[in-house]
C-alpha cells in the first residue's frame, strides 16, 4: 500500500489546532494553581485541597495529551520523509502510529474533561453550602 505526501499532511492543520487548545488549557490551569495556593495558604478549606488535588491530576492529564499530540506530528513528518525517500511501506506503519498517538491524545483530552467537570462541581457544591 502507498501512500502520498498529502495524507499526512493532512494532519498538520489538525494537530495545530488541538495543540494550541492543548496550550491554552496549560495556561489556564497555570493561572488557576496560583490563585489555588493563595486561597489555599489563606484559608485551608477542604474544597480548596481537593480543587488542588483535582487540579494537578488534570496537569498531569495535558502534559500526557501534549506529548501525545507532538509525538503523533513529530511520526507525520517522519512518515513524510519516509515517502520522500520511497520507503513507502515503512510510512504507512509509522503514519498508522501517528494515527493511534492522536486518538490516544484526544481520549486523554476527553477523560480531563470529564475531570474538569468534578473540579466544577466541587466549585458548585462549595458555593451552594
């Protein structure tokens, strides 16, 4: 089976865009433990310690689905070159591979969100009491 230069490529824009989502989730969260730890360091409230708690779990989470999303890039264009060296059977294996990297980074993504709902709720809960 071949392959043309196209079919990766064709990922380039995608995986652009989930990592930029990717970073700006980062940057978000970078704002939030600051204003954790400050809640945190002025009233050592049981929510605030699991929000903390909820919090690193989700940094962990998007660290994974970043090295996820660069790894699956970083096989497209190896998988490019492949073909621009005529290894085509070797750029098919190694686009597969990119493939599963990015399913893997967006199952990551989607099992953060449904954390990220908990950290909402614990918010909502506090609020309500």
């Amino acid at each position: 089976m071949e392959i043309d230069l196209t079919i990766p490529a064709l990922l380039f824009s995608a995986i652009s865009l989930i990592m930029l989502t990717y970073t700006n989730r980062f940057l978000s969260y970078a704002g939030l433990v600051r204003t954790l730890k400050e809640q945190y360091l002025e009233n050592h409230s049981s929510v605030t310690a699991a929000q903390i708690a909820n919090l690193r779990k989700r940094l962990y989470l998007t660290r994974a689905m970043q090295v996820t999303g660069i790894g699956s890039l970083l096989l497209c264009v190896v998988s490019m070159f492949f073909i621009y060296i005529q290894l085509y059977l070797a750029s098919v294996y190694i686009f597969g591979l990119a493939l599963v990297l990015l399913i893997i980074s967006l199952a990551i993504s989607v099992y953060e969100i449904y954390i990220s709902v908990k950290a909402l709720e614990l918010h909502l809960k506090d609020m309500g009491e």
